[in-house]
C-alpha cells in the first residue's frame, strides 16, 4: 500500500521539486491565498495513507526579514528535501507559501552555493582558491591578534550584521564579538526605524493588533504598504474583511498589486503623506468627528494638537503638499471615521523619508482621534516585538579579562535589544549601519581595519556603492559569512560557508503575527557549510590555541543544544507549551488577551497615556506634536522609488534559476509622458543616472506610476551589474536613533533622471 501511495506522490509532484509543480505553486501563491497542500491531498484521496508518510517530515521556519515568518512543513526522502509546503497548523501561514517559499529546494540545490571556505587573491579578481576551515579560521584568528597587538583594543574589528537570517540563535554572532572583546558594532537598521521611534513617542511601544483580526474591520487603509508582494499571507484577512463588506483604501504613489485589489486608490505624492492625514485630521475636528472620550481619558496634548491642525493646516495645503484632491481628502476623513472599527496598516516603505517618523506620528494621531486605538479591527498597525522574550544565550558574552574598549561609550542599542549596558566599564564602540561608507572613511583612533559580514549585504543592499568601494578599499580584512557569491562577497578577502535553514537548528518568531515557529535541521549540512554559530565556536577554538583567554565563546558547539537553551518559562507561558518539543506537533500562537494592542489603554509614555504632544520628542529634538515636516528638496528632475519585489526578498532569490524564468531582467517602470519627453519607447534600453552614478536597463512604459516618478525594484540579478545601490546616498530619515541606535535612512527620498541608452 504505502508503494501505490508513494506511486500516486510521485505522479502528483512529477519530478522531485519539479518546475511543473512550481508553476502550479506560483499560480497558486501569491494574494490568491493558497492551500498548495490540496494539489497532493487531491492525489492521494482514496489512498489508505496520507502523502506525508512517504517523506519524513520536518518543521521549518522562514527565517527571512519578512512580515510574514512563515511556518513551513519539508518533505525530506533519502536525505533530500523533496518540497516544501506551508503549515497548516498556523492560522496564518495556512498551508501556503510565497512565491519564493517554495522555490526554496532550489536555494538549498543551487549548484551556485559557496561550498567551502575560499580565500580571494585581490578582492573584485574573482580568483578564488579554496581552503580548508582550520586555514581559513587560523588567517582570521591571526588577524585579530595583531589588530589586538597592534591598537591595543578590538575596535578595529568591526561587526556590520542585519536581516539575512531572523533566527534566534543567529544573535550567536554578536555573541561571537563580545567574547572577542569590545569591538566596532554598526547598528540601527535599514529597515523601519523612523517608524518604530514614532510610535515609541506616541504610544510608548511598537504593538500593533494580531494581522488575523483584520476580517473585523470594516475600514482598512493599507497606507505605503504592498502587502500583495510582501506580506501575501495578510491578504486573505484583507479580502475576507472586503467580503464582509469593509472598504480597503490604497494610498501608495505606485499603483501595486494591493492597489489593484482595492476599493479605492489613492496615488499621494511621495513623502505628502503627513500633509494628507494632517488634512483628514483638520476635517474631522473641522466635523466635530472626534472621539471625545478617548482624546480626554486615554490621551495627553490633543487640545494642542487641535490648535496646531486650526493654525496650520488647511485642506487647501494638504492637496497641494499631498497632491490629493479636496474632496477625495474629505471623504476619506469622513468614510474613515464612520466606520467602526477603522484600522491604518503604516508601511514601512513610507516612512523612509526624511520626514517618515513625522508621517507616521500624524497618521497614528488620525487613528487616535477616531478612538481606533484598542480597538479589536483597529489600530495603527506597524510592528510589535512582544513575541521576542528569548534569552539570546548565544548573544550574551563577556569580554575577556584585560580586554579594553570605548571609555565612555553610552551602549549600543540593536535592533531588539541592548548590548554592552549595565554599567561596564568599558563599551563597543557604535557606527550608524545605515552611512556604512562615510563611518569606515570617516573613523579613526583606530581606524577599522577587519570587517566581518553576516546575514547582511552591503553592496546590494546599503547606498552610494562608489562610496562604499572606496571604503572597503581602506580595508585591511574582509570576512563574509554567506550562502552565495554576492556583490559584496565579491568584495572579501575571505568567504566562509553558510548552512541554509534547512540544515541547522534555531527558532522563530514574527514583528507581523502572532506565531512560534520551530526550525529543525531536516538534512546534512551541504557541502562544509556550516551555520554562523559553529563558525563561533570554531573562532573561539583557534583564538584559544593561539593565545589562551583571548576568547570566551564555547569551543564546541550543537545548533540544537543552543536552540534549546533559548527557551525559558517566559515563552513556554506565553505560548502555552511544556516543552519546545511540543512544537514539533506545529507552530504554536501567542495566547494573548485580546488581538487589540493597547485594548488596556495602558500606553508606556511617559504619562501612561496616548501622547499627542510627547515631551519625549521634543526632548530628542523633534517636534512635540506630531506637525508636517517638510519634504527632502529634490536632487534631480525625478523622485527615484527602489521598493521591494515580489521574486526577492533583498538580494535572495532573484539569483535562483526559477525566478529568472519569471523575472528574467531588471526593468525601470516610466510614466509614457515622462518617457515621451524623452524620447523613449517602451523596451528601449535606457540609463538612469544622477550625481552618483548610473544603471543600464529595459524601460517599461506605465501610467502605475506617476509622472514625476522612476520606480525599478531592488534585486540582485547574478551575471548582472544592475544595482539600484548605485543611484541612492546616504541622507537619514528623521528618526531612529531613540530605539534602534542611529537614524532610519531616507531610501524614498532620492532623486535621478532618465536617457535613451
Ligand atoms: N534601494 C533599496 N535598498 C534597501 C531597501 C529598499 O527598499 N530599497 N530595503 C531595505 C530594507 S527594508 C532592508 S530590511 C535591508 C535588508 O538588507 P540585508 O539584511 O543585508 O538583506 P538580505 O539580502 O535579506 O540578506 C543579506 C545576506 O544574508 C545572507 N544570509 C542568509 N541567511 C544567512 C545566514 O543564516 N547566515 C549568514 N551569515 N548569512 C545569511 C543572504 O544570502 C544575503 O546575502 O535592505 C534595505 N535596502
Ligand atoms: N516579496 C518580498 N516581500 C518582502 C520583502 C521583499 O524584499 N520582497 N521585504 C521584507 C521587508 S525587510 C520589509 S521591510 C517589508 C516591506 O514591506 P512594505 O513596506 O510593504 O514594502 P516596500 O516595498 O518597502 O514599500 C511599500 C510601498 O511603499 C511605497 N512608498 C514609497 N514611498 C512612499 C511614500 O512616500 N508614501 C506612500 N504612501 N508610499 C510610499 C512604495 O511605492 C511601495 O509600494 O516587506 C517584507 N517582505
Ligand atoms: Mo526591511
């Protein structure tokens, strides 16, 4: 029997993760909800036994920077991953992957891995000649001996690591420096700082509702999100709420995926955001549409915020900045406030802007003053971190005895947590991740002169790539730890091999959802890869060899054992488990009280209320009111978007063979008047250039953007030299630095031009 059933497998997936049964995945995946499993579940009905007996099965997690960390099932036969589906254990996973979920056996059998150890004679030569770990490690080891030697302290060992890989015990790496000594940390993030600092100002945390109680709203503003692409799991909760008869309202300059499912589009001008929830704010005060009893029970500062809104702001001026219509504002006012319960999901991709953390802060007023804060359905939903009570045990390390470091360094705030606090004599010494370029050119006594990458990309992902080479070139040693031959480790001096999520242990939570996740290794680590944590362990062995006590890390170490050492009571409560093996039987959810955020009203502010007016901020420098701030003076004619694609996260999953099939070549998506103007046809090759440099590519002519606007998405496309990165400086969004330890960076606020090529 269980030969018929595997017969009947076998005919339902064809090959082993055959390109026919990718192609039925990609039609299935994406904002079209999928249960892929049905495809095999239909090939086995009837059959005694289910599919899932024929394969050893293992629970995996997407360890990715992605609203989403998906909870995923991988069938494993002879040693090898046959498919990957999503759990269905998790009511937000849902048996379904993304496009590039399922794409993973393609990631782990990629003959483009790096296999083993390699040393680069002259960076950017790609000559590379293989070593073994012992002489890899042992070069390393060296190094930092003689950086310790020659400046009498690490801090010329520099750490620059961020999103390649979410999971837990990944923080290992941090680990890994602090039992060096005290060391160089690049910190803040890429990503969504000038957010998180604004709703630290406004509500005290970043807490946002469970994304599954969006089927209760009857209002959904996605608002400089594209959800579609980058969260499609949220989707489903997003049409059921439609089903139910809610309005979703788009408010993007592009129109996206997710404009095109919605009820209404708005196309703002980019960086007008704040202008327009201002305009919408001084209507319905205008109205008399507020929540009285919120504003006077649970808030501080909304009679000054009034005021502000009677003396500033005008619809007039709100179109103007916003560059939408009077009336389309009033009746977003008004339609947002009618509906009970209204909810606004902030995007991160608008809140990259010099003026981001202002947009964001006017945006969580509108929600505010409508009385849609606690609200089961409502909110202002950005981010939370509440699921993230691990005790990061390969973080925590000592410095070894003697070691010397920054004086008075004020400690370094990561992007969950913080390092070097507590009243140590001496810190690391912190640079802002976000100005990678300007730090390294610019630091001195001592100058950096070793950088060691992890889960992190530089040269597709951080701007000014003509600065950050001349960087890299004052360099002395450079170590990628990395899964493939990208753009920045064609920079290294050194590549180690990294083991994909499928061949370590580690755990997983989410920023978006509610949902834990364990990660078990499911084969053999390829080729002599071998996870961040090991490389550790194997550092801190040399280190010790060649001078006893020169590292505190483990010598030996067992990605499982160190998985398990993350759990505590804290998150076995929390999730209602007796062990982490219970997670074997599917992911687990948070039991929290209510999906509403602050459905309490116990804000963390400083007043213990909503805070309209944050001395806090104004404090740190910044407005105390949440009032319009100006948008970046342009550079060049047009705004330049370089958002996110639907085929990568970053700079993974482009370079696979399948997303090539989809998305073979980078493209610029031009508005036909813009390009007319121009001299431009559709398909013609065009440059796209400014001040700092250039990209050669396809030109695709399309009203989904505006005039004034160039939209190419970011992505790295092996055997290509397109990078968006070469186009893109280094100004700063306007907050950050509170939580995560340096400014957001302004990644929308940039400006270029366009020419037949
Ligand atoms: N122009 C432009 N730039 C942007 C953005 C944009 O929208 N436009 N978005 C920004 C945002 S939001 C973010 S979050 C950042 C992301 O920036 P990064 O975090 O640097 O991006 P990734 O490409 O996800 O991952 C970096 C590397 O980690 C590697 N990696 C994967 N798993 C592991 C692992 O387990 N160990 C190790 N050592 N390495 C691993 C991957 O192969 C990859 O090369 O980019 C930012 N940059
Ligand atoms: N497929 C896929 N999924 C991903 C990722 C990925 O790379 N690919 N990345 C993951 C990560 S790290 C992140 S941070 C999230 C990001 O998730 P999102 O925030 O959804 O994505 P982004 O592409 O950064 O930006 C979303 C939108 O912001 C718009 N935008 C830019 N400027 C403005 C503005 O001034 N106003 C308004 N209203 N809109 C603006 C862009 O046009 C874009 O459509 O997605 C995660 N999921
Ligand atoms: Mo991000």
């Amino acid at each position: 029997m269980k030969d018929s059933c595997k017969d009947l497998v076998s005919r339902a997936l064809g090959s082993s993760v055959s390109r026919r049964r990718f192609l039925q995945m990609l039609a299935l995946s994406g904002a079209a909800a999928a249960v892929p499993g049905s495809l095999l579940r239909a090939a086995t009905a009837g059959a005694e036994i289910g599919y899932e007996e024929a394969f050893e099965v293992f629970r995996n997690a997407c360890p990715r920077n992605c609203y989403d960390s998906c909870s995923i099932k991988t069938f494993v036969k002879d040693g090898v991953i046959q498919f990957v589906e999503g759990a269905s254990e998790s009511s937000f996973t849902a048996g379904g992957l993304c496009v590039k979920g399922y794409a993973y056996p393609r990631r782990v059998y990629s003959p483009d891995r790096i296999k083993y150890p390699m040393l680069q004679v002259g960076r950017g030569s790609g000559n590379w000649k293989r070593l073994s770990w012992e002489e890899a490690i042992d070069r390393i080891a060296g190094k930092i001996l003689e950086i310790n030697e020659k400046d009498g302290n690490l801090l010329g060992l520099a750490l620059d690591k961020y999103s390649g890989n979410f999971g837990i015990t990944h923080y290992g790496v941090e680990g890994m420096m602090s039992s060096l000594g005290y060391t160089t940390r690049f910190v803040g993030t890429p990503c969504w700082p000038a957010g998180i600092d604004a709703q630290n100002y406004d509500t005290g945390e970043m807490w946002c509702n469970d994304p599954e109680d969006m089927v209760e709203s009857k209002y959904i503003i996605v608002w400089g999100a594209n959800p579609a692409w980058c969260s499609v799991h949220s989707m489903k909760f997003i049409f059921e709420a439609q089903r139910r008869g809610a309005k979703l309202v788009v408010i993007d300059p592009v129109f996206t995926q997710t404009a095109a499912k919605a009820d209404l589009y708005i196309q703002v001008d980019t960086a007008g955001d704040g202008a327009l929830a201002l305009g919408m704010a001084r209507h319905l005060l205008d109205k008399g549409k507020i929540d009285r009893r919120f504003v006077t029970e649970h808030a501080l500062g909304f009679e000054d915020f009034a005021n502000y809104l009677r003396q500033n702001v005008t619809l007039e001026w709100a179109a103007e900045e916003s560059g939408v219509p009077v009336p389309v504002i009033r009746q977003l006012a008004e339609e947002f406030a009618a509906a009970d319960p209204a909810t606004v999901w902030i995007g991160y991709g608008m809140q990259r802007h010099t003026n981001g953390g202002a947009s964001v802060r006017a945006i969580d007023a509108l929600v505010a003053m409508t009385g849609n804060i606690g609200k089961v359905g409502g909110g202002a939903r950005y981010g939370h971190l509440r699921t993230w009570g691990f005790n990061y045990n390969a973080m925590v390390n000592s410095a070894p005895e003697g070691a010397v470091g920054m004086v008075d360094g004020a400690g370094i705030k990561g992007d969950f947590h913080f390092i070097g606090e507590g009243g140590a004599k001496y810190t690391d010494r912190p640079l802002n991740m976000n100005q990678l370029g300007r730090e390294i050119l610019q630091t001195q006594d001592p100058q950096i002169r070793m950088l060691w990458l992890a889960c992190r990309n530089p040269f597709s992902q951080d701007p000014d790539t003509a600065l950050l080479k001349k960087a890299f070139d004052t360099l002395e040693m450079v170590v990628v730890v990395d899964q493939f031959f990208t753009k920045s480790v064609e920079q290294a001096d050194i590549v180690l091999p990294h083991t994909t999520l499928f061949e370590e242990y580690t755990v997983n939570v989410g920023y978006w959802h509610y949902w834990l996740s364990l990660n078990e290794q499911a084969i053999q680590p390829m080729y002599e890869s071998k996870s961040d944590v090991q490389i550790a362990a194997l550092l801190s062995r040399r280190m010790n060899e060649l001078k006893p006590g020169s590292c505190t890390f483990p010598t030996e170490l067992d990605t499982r054992k160190w998985m398990e050492k993350e759990f505590n009571q804290g998150i076995y409560d929390l999730f209602g488990l007796n062990s982490w093996e219970d997670l074997r039987q599917g992911p687990a959810k948070a039991k929290i009280p209510s999906s509403a955020a602050w459905h309490d009203f116990k804000f963390k502010t400083p007043s213990g209320k909503y805070e309209f007016s944050s001395a806090l901020a104004a404090e740190h420098g910044h407005k105390a009111l949440p009032e319009y701030r100006p948008k970046r003076a342009a550079t060049a004619p047009l705004r330049l978007l370089t958002p996110h694609s639907k085929f990568s996260l970053h700079s993974q999953f482009q370079n696979l063979d399948f997303m090539e099939d989809f998305n073979p070549e980078p493209l610029v998506y031009i508005h036909p008047a813009t390009a007319r103007a121009r001299g431009i046809g559709d398909g013609d090759q065009v440059r796209v250039f400014n001040r700092l440099g250039d990209a050669r590519l396809k030109a695709r002519l399309t009203d989904n953007v505006s005039a004034d606007v160039l939209l190419m998405y970011e992505a790295w496309f092996r055997n290509s030299d397109f990078n968006v990165q070469n186009l893109l400086d280094d100004e700063s969004a306007d907050m950050g630095a509170y939580k995560t330890g340096a400014p957001g960076i302004a990644t929308h606020d940039q400006f270029a031009d366009v020419e037949r090529a």
